[in-house]
C-alpha cells in the first residue's frame, strides 16, 4: 500500500513538474507584462512584478502611431469570421456532395482534393500573388478571405469522414418524404455534422487568427494590419525598452485563443486526435 | 439517362465551389509557378526565358542557397525525431487511469496551440537573449550562458528548441492511437514474463507504427514549410550570418524583397520535389516497419 502511494506521488511530481517547466516561458511572458519595462530583465529571475503595474496594457493597447491595439483586434475578428464564414458555407456543401453523391469523375476530384491537402504554399504563393495584383486587390483582405469560399482541402476531409459515418437510411427516408438533394444537406446532414463544423471553425480561427504570412504579403497600410501585423511592428519598432507593451500586447493576442480552448476544449481534442489536424 | 445526368448535376452543383477554386487558386498559379521558373522576372517587367539558369544558380553559385537548404533539412531532421520522441514519451506516461491525465494533457498541448502564433516566436525571441531566462537558467546548473543571438549554430538550434516544444498534437494522436491498443497484449506479454522493454518494442512499438508514419509523414512536410519563428525571431533578416534562414524565409526574401520572382518560383519547384522524395522515403521505408493490423500481421 505504502509503495504504491509512493508511486504514485513521484508520477505526479515527475509529469507536474516538467509541465510546469514546459510553460514556463508562458508565464513568464504574462508576469513580465505587469513589470516596469527597464525591470523585465534586471529581473528576469523572478516572476513576481515589483511593483504590479498596468500601464503596459494601456501603453500597449494605444499602440504605435495612429491606429490603437483596438483597430488590429477588431480588423483580426473581421478577418477570421470571413474567413470562418466561407469555410463553413464551401467546406459542408463540398464534403456532402463528395461523401454523398454519386456522379461520374467523383474519385478523380476527390484523389485531387487529398493532393491539393500536400501541396506547399510556397508553390503558388507568387503566381497567386501577381493574379491579386492583377485585379488589383493588393491591400484588401479579399486575396485573404476570397479563397476561403471555395473550400478548404482539411476541412472537406475531416467534414466528409464525419458524413460517411451518418447512416445513409436517414437520406433514403428523407428522399420517400419527398426530400430534394440540397434537403438532405439542409435537413439531415447539416444537422448532424455541428460537431465536425464546431471543429471546422475552432481550426479555422486558431489558423487565421495566427496568420502572418498572408497579412505581410498583402496588407501594406497599418489600418489594415491584423494583431500578428501589430506584434511584428512592435517588434521591428522595437524602441530601446519598450519590452513591456510588447509583452502585454503578446499576451492580449494569446487570450481569444486560450478562451475558446478552454470552452471547446473536447472539439480540439478529438479534432486532433482523430483527423490529425495540426494545433 | 435522365436520372444519371440529373445525379451528375447535383454532384457538381455541391462541389462546383471546389472544383472552381482549384481551377483558380491552384491550378493556374501551378502551371504560371512551373513557367516562371524558368524566367527572370521582377514583377515590372514581362518575364524573360532563360532556361535552367535559375537551377543551375541554386546547385552552382549561390552559396546562401545551399546553405539555407542545409539548416533547413538540419532542422527537420533533428526537430522532427527530438518532437516525436517527447510525444511518445509523454504519451506513454500520460497513458494511465490517473484522474488528473486530461488536466495533464490539456498542460502539455498548451504549448502546440499558441506556438504558431507571432506572440510565443516574441517570447521565444526574448527568453533566449543575452539575459533572457535560459541564459539564467544555464548558470544556475554552472553552464556558461550562450549568445543565441551571436552564433548562427545556437540560433538554429534555438528554433529547433521552440519547434519540440510544441509536441503536444503529436502527444494527442499517439495518445489516442495508445488507448486503442487491447489491454489483453499487455496481459497476455506479463503473463509470459515479458519486461517493459520487450513490451513496449514487441507491442507498443509495431501498434503504434500507423500513428507514427502519419505523425512522421505530416510533420517532416509542416516542419520544411516552417516560415512564422525565423521571420520573428530573426527579424525578418534570417540571422545571425543566415543562421535561421530557413528554406521558406529565403524563398520570400527573393521573392518579395529582391524580386527575384522566377528565381523564387524556381525554389519552390525545388522544395515540392524535395518534399516528395521525402515523403516517399518514409513511404517506401514504411514497408518494414509499420505493422497493419488488417493484413494479419503475425
């Protein structure tokens, strides 16, 4: 008995521990955003900020220039629910007509979808970038949401894995109810896959809400800029030691990510564990 | 017939939005990245012919090239095995009856949600300065502190370090690929007296082998692609003396700040080719070491 709760206490020291170590760096970076900016490093030991203070927040938060940290937050948002807008629209129709119809050419498209899922974005990156420019919308976030509406190779997969686990009886009782094709979609898949779609869009943000490549090739003028785009100037402004508003401004983009983790935990678990999207 | 075209018709109604896309979005910019290759072409002016140049000068004359595909496969291939192996090994050890595992496992993925955001290559940026935190952490073991900014083999491996942090989705899906294995192998290998270490290379090991091509397979290509950590931690620069200047970073640095965009089209030619030969490498080598299940195995 003895041994056995001695056992078990070295286990949880052991994983506690060394999740402790592991994120670190984490806290570290949210205590440093309460401390003077001269004394992040002078005290870099310690986590506790002396004295407690605020101000890099607000310093953070009035941002560089003439737009506020507000104007990154709200232009990121407006990015992510296109973007989140398009997946969910394109993405569901796609993977029900994939999983569920039948149609000559039906593999072959499918066999292209799952090649487009290797594809480096390097490939097309500049022969996309010159087609933008070419209709002149270079400075927009239409080269960055447009795509957006016609599907996305991860999330048709993970959507038409999901439909093929739905008996197909529900669709034949449907059809005998008097059910057109875009009914079933409507009323028996679209229902059923919320949980898939809950992932779809838990992925979708976590990936648009990070994005900065994108935004660096396309968006030149600060109004337009997204959170990722406002650290990055941060950073390349960097003044001698304005550590502080960097820091606080780092963990303020980090909290809408945390947030919806810690609501949807499940959905990015299972996501994960059984489609092997990437976190 | 008539009930034919009208199910073709649906089919292509639903996917018509991809098949459009992919029309535009991708196939297109292929076929233009495929030509531009072959091209000298700054964005101004029409695209000029030249033939092979452009690969001739990656292989010939352009040392910055070699060198930057160099650390980039250094990176994969001592990034990715290092981020497997914690996942493995953090799974197995996650992989008990315990109450506090899923707290554990929410702990451990922390780091693989936010670390592809710009605010942890910040931080990452910041806890390997000169007086950042591992610096002081080295000294207090007795350990010289190390500039990672000044030595172009530290910074490398400083991306290295921040790309086995985040383990955690790896650690998810060998996790769920733990849990499917039947608990009466284990049984079964106790009884005949069999020791961890027979079990968890007799078992674990070939169960498992599935989940570890994918995991291999995915992470090699993600982990070549990588672009957000040398762009932030370096600047933007790929520094220090190219250190951290990744295969991504240097394809858009000729793209997008030399215009260099036949040149750049050619790099990207070049890391597809790499990326597949890769992938069929461990494709290929699959075939004696992963163990299916369906085929009868043993």
């Amino acid at each position: 008995m003895q041994a056995k709760y001695i056992k078990k206490i070295i286990y949880h020291l052991i994983v506690g521990c060394f999740a402790i170590l592991l994120l670190y760096p984490v806290i570290w970076l949210i205590m440093s955003s309460f401390k003077q900016s001269e004394k992040i490093f002078a005290t870099a030991e310690s986590l506790i900020p002396q004295p407690f203070i605020l101000s890099n927040y607000a310093q953070g938060w009035a941002g560089f220039g003439d737009y506020g940290f507000d104007t990154y937050i709200l232009n990121t948002f407006i990015f992510v629910i296109l973007v989140l807008i398009g997946h969910l629209i394109s993405c569901s129709l796609i993977a029900f007509g994939f999983a569920r119809l039948k149609f000559a050419g039906r593999s072959f498209w499918f066999a292209i979808m799952i090649l487009t899922l290797m594809l480096p974005y390097e490939v097309v990156m500049i022969p996309q970038y010159i087609i933008f420019a070419q209709l002149d919308w270079l400075n927009s976030l239409k080269p960055l949401v447009v795509p957006a509406y016609f599907g996305h190779p991860f999330f048709i997969f993970l959507l038409v894995q999901f439909i093929r686990t739905i008996p197909r009886e529900l669709d034949e009782a449907a059809i005998i109810d008097g059910c057109n094709t875009f009914g079933i979609y409507r009323r028996i898949i679209l229902p059923l896959i919320v949980p898939a779609l809950a992932t779809t869009s838990i992925f979708t943000f976590y990936w648009t809400w990070d994005n900065l490549l994108g935004p660096v090739l396309y968006l030149n003028s600060p109004s337009k800029y997204t959170v990722s785009m406002a650290l990055n100037m941060f950073l390349s402004n960097e003044t001698v030691s304005n550590w502080g508003a960097m820091f606080a401004m780092s963990v303020v983009s980090l909290i809408p990510v945390f947030i919806i983790f810690f609501i949807f935990q499940r959905y990015v678990v299972d996501g994960i564990s059984t489609s092997g999207l990437k976190g | 017939m008539q009930t034919h075209m009208k199910q073709n018709l649906w089919g292509y109604l639903f996917i018509g939005p991809f098949i459009i896309g992919f029309l535009a979005f991708t196939i297109i910019p292929i076929i233009a990245s495929f030509y531009f290759s072959f091209t000298s072409y700054d964005l101004f002016n029409a695209p000029r012919w030249i033939g092979f140049e452009n690969f001739k000068k990656m292989f010939t004359s352009d040392p910055r090239y070699l060198h930057s595909l160099k650390i980039t496969f250094i990176y994969v291939f001592a990034g990715v095995p290092l981020r497997l192996l914690f996942a493995l090994v953090v799974a197995m050890l996650l992989n008990t009856a315990s109450r506090a595992v899923g707290l554990y496992r929410t702990l451990y993925y922390l780091p693989s949600l936010i670390g592809g955001s710009v605010a942890v290559a910040i931080m990452w940026r910041q806890i390997f300065g000169d007086d950042g935190i591992v610096n002081l952490a080295l000294m207090t073991m007795g350990i010289d502190p190390v500039r990672w900014f000044g030595n172009p083999t530290a910074a490398l491996w400083m991306l290295i370090f921040l790309s086995v942090w985040q383990f955690g989705s790896s650690m998810l899906i060998f996790l769920a690929g733990l849990k499917s294995i039947p608990q009466s192998y284990y049984e079964a290998a106790s009884v005949d007296g069999a020791s961890f270490f027979q079990k968890f290379f007799n078992i674990t090991i070939p169960m498992l082998s599935p989940v570890i091509l994918f995991n291999a397979v995915m992470q090699t290509i993600a982990a070549f692609m990588t672009f957000v950590p040398a762009y932030i931690i370096s600047k933007g620069t790929g520094g220090p003396l190219d250190g951290t200047l990744l295969y991504s970073l240097y394809l858009f640095k000729q793209g997008f700040e030399f215009f260099h965009m036949g040149y750049a089209s050619a790099m990207a030619w070049v890391m597809l080719v790499i990326i597949g030969i890769l992938t069929s490498l461990i494709f290929f080598s699959s075939k004696y070491w992963v163990h299916y299940e369906s085929e009868g195995g043993r």
